[in-house]
C-alpha cells in the first residue's frame, strides 16, 4: 500500500537525533544488552522535594482543570521573579508566557513570524530542533561557524557578514548544547553593536542552562545587557535543567508584548494551556529554595573534570573544557577514514561498545569541519568512568 503524501514541511526536516539515540540505548538495554547512555541532557539528581510536594498539594486540591493558555497568574508571575532575579531582566508578568516546555516557546515565536525566504543565523554546532524548526516554519538556516580554539564563540565580524536583507532571527544559546561555550558580556555587547544596525533583526536567546555555569562569573544575557533592545529580544527559560523537571514540561519566555500574545495565539491552537500540576511544581522551584543549585553545580563541575580529562588522554579525542551546562563536544576527526565513513559511524561503533553518544553531525559540526560526537556528563561519576573505560577500549578497537 502507498504510504498518504506528508506535507511539505514535514519533508523539510529530519528526526532528533538525540532522541533516536536515546530510543536505541533504550530497547537495547530492554533487550539485555549493558548500555551507559550518554546520548539525552537529563540531570539525574531527584526532582527538588518542595517542587514535588508543591505538585502534590496541587493534587490535593483538585487543580486539574483548564488554566489561562499562557499559563496561571501565580506562574506568570513566578517566571518573571526567576527572569529579575536570575538573569536581570525587568520582566513583567503581563509580558511572560508559559509552555510545554522551553522547545514549544521557541517553535511558536518562530512559527509566528517567519515567511518563505526569511533567514534565520544560529550560530554552529548547534541544538538539533533549532535549524529543524526553522526549516518547518519555511526559513533558511544560515549556519555561523564557530571553532573550538575560539571558544565556540563567533566575532561580530563573521555576524556581520552572515546577516543580509533577509535575516530575521539570530539564535543564542548561552551556556551552549552541545558544546557548553558560553558568551561574555563583553561578547553581547558586540553583537549588540552589529543589532544597532539591522533593525529588523530579532533575537532568540536561549538561556535554559543558565544556572549551570562554572566560571563564577554572573551570568550575561543579551536583555538584561541592553534593555534599550528588549523590543526584539526573546528570551527562553525554564526548570527543566536546573531543577531536573524535563518531564514535568515547562518552559517560560519573556519579550515584547507583540510576540507574547502572539505566541499565545498559537498556542491556544495547538496544545492549550501548560499542565496545571507541573505549573504549580515550577511555581515553587522558582519561588522556593534555590541554594542546593550550588551543590549541583559543584557536582557537574566535578562530572566535567572527569571527563574532559579521561577524554584529552585518548588519542584520537580532544575536547575543550566546557563552561557551563552539562556536555562536552568532542573532536575525533583523527579516527575518521578506513573503516568509520563518518561520525555516524563512530557513534554506533561506541554504541556496539556499550556507550551511547550523539555524533557531531547531528549538531551542524560539519560545518566547523568538527567530526566526532557529544557526551552529556549528567550521570553518575561512577558510570562517566565506566563509560569512559568503554570509550578508550572502542577508541583501541579501531
């Protein structure tokens, strides 16, 4: 029988390569098979317990029903709390929206305002859904290579000859997936510069991984930087990584008030309102008590070292040391050639060695001429070793 035609978006994009991943580690390990998987960006600390005990009050007091699509007052206004006291942006309430997680807020601001030919800038190695849902709503993706020896951070020179007559967004994600690069004030200001004169241009920053950082420097983000830009910029939060939440399904964004509702409009088509239980939860992490963060961050940073050092004594592998989030980005264009065709390749030849990874190419690499694959060290220090161990006998294999 002839499968029904797809729509034309749909032929315009291709599976998450992470989740695919992920799958596949799964239904091996259901299969019997020992896999360590490193593939998905999950911190595996526990839920915080207030937020669960928030969740079950909730319960309890039967708040299952519709709320406002863009989420309750109480989360508004908890969203706006975590954007002042998080990452310095005077956000009202009346201007935060709340979605199924920060991924929606991000498809909908771009569904709501790209038009065949509009360009969109996402500097690269990238997230995987951001080039995906470019191309969905009918964008160009213009990739802005990045180098590992620059920090994978572009100069206000390489934006500027990548925007043209037709760029509509540049996206921003700072701490980075995949390589966990983070930018500088000194860096957004710059940028900030380049906007100054491309008026048309919006901006999606991304800061999800904000909490995480490790230099202990304050985190810098483009809104907070120049409010006098705060009309073009949108910027994405949320609890899922940094109060370990990612099922729970809730993002918050903040811009102007034209795209909010926007994007609200949206969403009251497509999903409706975020889950009431988990708004309740991400009311009292961002409400709630925040210093077990640095605990975590602590813990990550440890994870990091661990890798990063295991990972520069294979040969063959490299990788600089991340600054924030919870990846490292990993060079292994020397093992590249005879029998791996390509990091594809690479990745599944780790998998047979029981280690699940996510191969560069998934994240844009080829156009930074990086070939290898990402780890997320958002496991146990006793499983990063062990599968480390099982990275060098692979890398020894070959």
């Amino acid at each position: 029988m002839t499968e029904p035609a797809l729509s034309a978006a749909m032929g315009r994009i291709a599976p998450s390569q992470t989740t695919a991943m992920t799958d596949r580690a799964t239904q091996l390990r259901e299969e019997g098979r020992d896999i360590i998987s490193l593939s998905v960006g999950e911190p595996d600390f526990a839920t915080p317990p207030h937020v669960v005990e928030a969740m079950k009050a909730a319960l309890d007091a039967g708040q299952t029903k519709y709320t406002p699509v863009g989420g309750t007052s109480a989360m508004k206004r908890a969203a706006a709390l975590h954007f002042e006291r998080d990452l310095g942006i005077a956000a009202s309430p009346a201007d935060v929206t709340i979605s199924a997680g920060g991924k929606q807020a991000i498809f909908h601001a771009l569904l709501a305002t790209i038009n065949p030919g509009d360009e969109v800038v996402i500097p690269a190695p990238w997230w995987v859904s951001y080039p995906e849902i470019v191309r969905f709503a009918g964008g160009t993706v213009v990739p802005l290579p990045t180098r590992p020896e620059d920090g994978f951070r572009f100069s206000a020179d390489a934006l500027e000859a990548a925007i043209t007559s037709q760029t509509r967004w540049l996206l921003l994600n700072s701490p980075g997936n995949p390589t966990g690069a983070g930018f500088t004030a000194e860096d957004l200001l710059a940028v900030a510069e380049v906007l100054d004169r491309h008026p048309r241009v919006l901006v999606m920053s991304d800061d999800i991984y904000a909490p995480l950082t490790y230099t202990g420097a304050p985190h810098a983000t483009l809104a907070a930087l120049r409010p006098d830009l705060a009309d073009r910029v949108l910027t994405v939060s949320g609890v899922s990584k940094s109060h370990a939440m990612t099922g729970l399904r809730i993002g918050v964004a903040t811009g102007p008030t034209w795209l909010i509702r926007a994007m609200e409009k949206l969403q009251s088509h497509s999903s409706g309102n975020p889950c009431s239980i988990s708004q309740a939860g991400a009311v009292a992490a961002f409400e709630g008590p925040q210093e077990f963060l640095a605990d975590w961050r602590k813990t990550f940073r440890r994870r990091r070292d661990l890798v990063v050092g295991r990972v520069n004594a294979i040969p063959g592998l490299s990788t600089p040391v991340p600054q924030g989030a919870f990846y490292c980005f990993i060079d292994a264009a020397p093992l590249i050639g005879g029998n791996l065709a390509d990091d594809g390749s690479l990745a599944l030849h780790l998998l047979e060695h029981g280690v699940a990874v996510v191969a560069a190419s998934a994240f844009g690499g080829r156009y930074c001429d990086l070939y290898g694959f990402r780890i997320s060290f958002a496991a146990s220090e006793a499983q990063l070793t062990e599968a480390m161990n099982r990275i060098e006998a692979g890398v020894a294999a070959l």
